[in-house]
C-alpha cells in the first residue's frame, strides 16, 4: 500500500506543486498535458520517452539476474567499503534521530527518497518543455539514460550491498520501518546489491545541472534543497554509503555534461541576441 501511495499518489502531486511553484504563470495541469502530448509529437520528448523506457526495462531485467550474476562472481565488495568509511552512515542516523521530531525528520527523508525523487526525475523535461527549450529537454532524456547506462558495469561486476541490509554495519533500513513493506516492490527494480553509484544521487545532480542551466532563477529556490534532501536521505535512510552517495555527485555532473555536448542545447543567453536580432530586423 506505501509502495503505491508514494509512487502514484504523492509523486505526481508533488510534481504539480513543484510545477505551480516554478511556473507560476501557468496551470500546472495544463503544462503537465503538454509535456505528455510531446513525449510522442517531438524529438526531444520522443528520446525522453525512450530514455525512461530503456530504464524501466533494463532495471526489471538486471533486478531479475543481478542475484545469480553476483553469486557467479564469488565476491563481494561489502566489507571494503566499511572498512574504508566506518559506521558514517549509522552515525549519521544516530544523530537525525536524536534530534527533536527525529522521526518526523526521518519520515520527511523517506518521502524524498521516494516520491520527492520522481517528481525531480521527471519535472526537467516538462518544464523545460513548458518554457520552449525542447532540445534541452532531449537533453535531459539522454543524460538521464548515461547515468543508468554508464553505471550499469558497477552494478553488474562492483556489487556492493544496501548498508542496513548488508549485515555487517549497525546501520537501520529507516525507510522500511517507517513504511512497512515498501522495499519488497522497491527490489523489483532495484537489486539488493546495486550501490555503487548512487543513481538516485547522480540523477538528482543531473537534474540539478539542467534545472540550473536552463530553467528561469526562480527554479533555483527547489532544486537546490530538494537535491540535497535526496543525497541525503539515501544515507539517512540506511540505503547507500556515503562512498556511494559522494561517488554519484560526478557521475551525474558527467553524465549531464555528456549529454550536453552531444546534443548541444542552446542556453538562454545564446537565445537573448537571436530574439533580440529578430526584433531588431522586424523594427527596421
């Protein structure tokens, strides 16, 4: 019940409000339905599409094989990584919930890792569509395929397990005890031991990075903290190492910058001396 009510009620309202609030001269309802009417009318919204498609297909699959591939391995990277950071993560745990209204604080990182994440994986491409810059939206659907696509030899050859189900560290699965049952459809798609980098981290960078660079200033005053609450609920919440979630701040800046010299989207200062140009021309 938690699975759904994060991922198909919370998720989708989150995302018109981060909607309403970043556009407010526009019904968030109505930019919503543009954005889906392009997934399949234009280019930039069609490698979107693909993008996100590719994704759900290869976690399905990869979640399905990824016990048997890590078994055949005969290693596991687990306990190098503990040895190499110690009980940050656990520490870090202890400390949210020492502080007044922890469990609030908890249960408030748990709706970021979860609904918060893909109202941010999702928001790029329809707002830059509402503003007109499809070819950065495009962009942004490639970007988004590099960070599963370029992450995928870790995961598949680097196993590294969730730290509050790894056994070894004391750390707690916070979002399984606040919202029972979660994790069993979450594993679905996302393999007990697919950690290193962290993609929720990476894809909220990538977000970020377009966000930033294509989106009016006022998009700043969301992307900023709802980037950091999700870096930071995946430590909070006993699901990545800290080496995992400072691993996923590059790989989403170069995934994003990849993307961009791929396709090359034109900013918005590129933009103001065309319009002005025409304006120029039209006036003479």
């Amino acid at each position: 019940m938690y699975f759904y009510l994060h991922y198909l009620v919370f998720a989708p309202l989150l995302l018109l409000v981060l909607l309403a609030a970043t556009l407010p001269t526009r019904r968030p309802d109505r930019v919503l339905g543009r954005a889906l009417a392009e997934l399949v009318t234009t280019r930039g919204g069609r490698l979107v599409l693909t993008g996100y498609l590719f994704v759900v297909f290869t976690n399905l699959i990869q979640g399905l094989l990824d016990p048997r591939l890590t078994a055949a391995l005969g290693y596991d990277l687990t306990p190098r990584v503990l040895a190499l950071e110690g009980e940050s993560v656990a520490r870090l745990q202890d400390w949210i919930l020492g502080l007044p209204a922890g469990d609030l604080w908890i249960a408030i990182l748990a709706l970021c890792y979860t609904a918060g994440y893909v109202a941010w994986l999702l928001f790029p491409p329809v707002a830059l569509a509402a503003l007109g810059h499809r070819r950065a939206a495009g962009a942004f659907g490639l970007a988004f395929t590099l960070n599963y696509l370029l992450a995928l030899p870790f995961y598949l050859f680097a196993p590294v397990k969730e730290v509050a189900w790894s056994g070894i560290s004391r750390a707690r699965p916070l979002l399984e005890e606040h919202w029972p049952g979660i994790t069993e459809h979450l594993r679905l798609e996302s393999a007990l031991d697919n950690c290193f980098p962290s993609l929720h981290v990476s894809i909220a960078v990538t977000s970020l990075f377009f966000v930033l660079r294509h989106g009016p200033r006022r998009m700043a005053l969301v992307a900023w903290p709802l980037t950091f609450l999700i870096c930071l609920s995946v430590l909070a919440l006993g699901i990545h190492w800290t080496t995992d979630t400072l691993a996923g701040i590059p790989f989403g800046l170069g995934c994003a910058w990849l993307a961009e010299r791929w396709l090359k989207p034109a900013t918005p200062k590129q933009q103001e001396p065309a319009k002005g140009k025409r304006r120029s021309g039209v006036t003479a």
